[in-house]
C-alpha cells in the first residue's frame, strides 16, 4: 500500500465483501440516496446506451432502475457495474474502460473513500463520448459529525488528546471545482443533509459496521478501541446529540453532475455581450 494514502482500500474490500454477506448490504440511506441520485437521470432529455456503475454496492442502483422502468423503456440500455461486489471487480482508482465510449457514469456512495479523487474524475472524464453524462452522490464535510465530537471531547477527557477516529469528507465548493478542474462542462453541484434518529449510539455503530462504512483511514489507531473510551464517547452522544430519546446523526450528501465537452452544448456569455445594464435595473 502506499503510504501516502489516506484510505487503506485493502481494508475497505474486506469490509464491503463482509457487508455484502449481510441482510441489509442494501442498506435504507444508500437506497433512499441512490433514489434520489436516478431522479435526477429524469431530469435528463436523452436515452443512455453505454452506463457504467462505479460501487461497492451494485444491486442498489441497478434495482432502482428496474423499479423505475429505466430499462423497460429504454432510457438506459446496457449496464456494467465496476468495483467491489461489481460485475467487473476493480480498484476504484483505476478504470479499465476505454477512451471515448461510455453514454453515462454513474456512482452511489463510493468516493468518498478516494484517495485520488482528481485522478478518478479525470478517467471518467476519458471513458465518456463527448456529451456523456456523470452524475454521483458521495457523503460531504458535516457527515457524522456528531459522532466525531463525541469521540473527540471523550478522548481528550480521558488520555489528553484525539485521533481521527471518523474520516474526512470532502466540501462542496471543493467538488464542484474538482468536476471543472478534471475537464467537465456545465457541472452542478447539490447538497443534501440527512438527520437520522437511532435509539442510541452504538446502534448508529452497528449499522455503519454492517455497511462496510467504518473507519479505514491508514494512519487509524490499529489497537482496540479503548472500553472506557467508547463509553465516555456514547455518553456525550447521548447527552449533547439526543432529540426525544433519540439520537441524531447527520449525513451530509454531494451530488454532482457534469458533462463531457461537446460542441453543441450552450456557452456561457462572453463578458460585456449582455444586452441591459446591471446599474440600469437596479435603480
């Protein structure tokens, strides 16, 4: 593995295969995010031959497409999902899939476990024809944060100080530029935040476990969690982040969605080509 890696992907297959074994791998907020992510291929004027899935968790979206008639009436012919549990296993980070081919990328919750996330836009960037379609969700910078300052004041309590205990996550004003920066046209940038009510703290742990969504930083803390730890940090939980007896956990979710260059598609107006002045309308 290099050591420059945020993530340890080795660690992130065995969870995600794990978690592919259980009963709810598909589990309720990647379905209800991935729902609202194939919504938003409606809003598109256009059928997609060639579709491609970048996943951990390809029987999610696909489902969601049979449900929602994509394939029955056309609006997306053929789909080959890439990635773990994928129809095509690889590494995320690399995308065998040649130059100038695919009609739509899509992904549901997978790069926020990129190392590389530039490098990875840039390759599906490539795969596209010109005016192919990406469109992804991926959990954003407030994700968790609940549990991440539980972890933090119980840590600093007891030992003196904090270790990362839940993964960074990206902004999004940054991936937006990032989309515009690997060569897309026309981006947009969405986000969405979901509060979820659990009964307590170590049933929100339970389910990002059965996820195969857990910590895999590389520089995590390889020993076990200390016991008087985790206890302090469900303590606090409970007792800053509760809501009629329950606890709230935040996801924060980017989508974005760009296209590849295209000559047909609109331009921006050059500077100083509009036809009434700004100074004008405001008096």
């Amino acid at each position: 593995m290099n050591n420059h890696n945020i993530f340890d992907l080795k660690k992130l297959r065995l969870r995600q295969k794990k978690s592919n074994l259980k009963k709810n791998y598909d589990n309720f907020l990647f379905k209800e995010i991935g729902q609202r992510l194939v919504s938003k291929i409606n809003d598109v004027n256009r059928d997609f031959d060639k579709v491609i899935e970048i996943t951990n968790k390809p029987k999610i979206i696909k489902n969601i497409l049979v449900e929602n008639n994509f394939f029955s009436s056309k609006k997306i012919n053929n789909l080959i999902s890439l990635g773990i549990n994928g129809d095509i296993e690889i590494n995320q980070e690399y995308i065998p899939v040649a130059h100038n081919t695919i009609d739509l990328v899509i992904s549901n919750l997978t790069f926020h476990w990129a190392n590389d996330l530039v490098g990875i836009l840039y390759q599906i960037n490539q795969t596209l024809k010109p005016d192919g379609f990406f469109l992804a969700s991926l959990f954003g910078e407030n994700t968790l944060i609940e549990l991440k300052e539980s972890f933090k004041l119980a840590e600093n309590e007891i030992i003196g100080k904090s270790f990362q205990r839940v993964s960074p996550f990206i902004d999004i004003k940054t991936s937006g530029d990032l989309l515009q920066r690997t060569g897309f046209n026309l981006c947009v940038s969405d986000l969405d935040k979901i509060q979820i009510k659990y009964n307590n703290p170590i049933d929100l742990l339970n389910e990002l476990r059965s996820m195969g969504e857990t910590n895999i930083l590389s520089s995590r803390q390889k020993s076990f969690l200390r016991k008087d730890i985790l206890r302090k940090a469900m303590e606090i939980y409970e007792k800053k982040f509760s809501d009629n007896n329950k606890v709230i956990a935040t996801f924060d979710v980017v989508y974005l969605s760009g296209w590849k260059y295209h000559t047909s598609q609109q331009k921006p107006l050059k500077p100083g080509s509009g036809k009434v002045s700004l100074s004008k309308i405001l008096k």
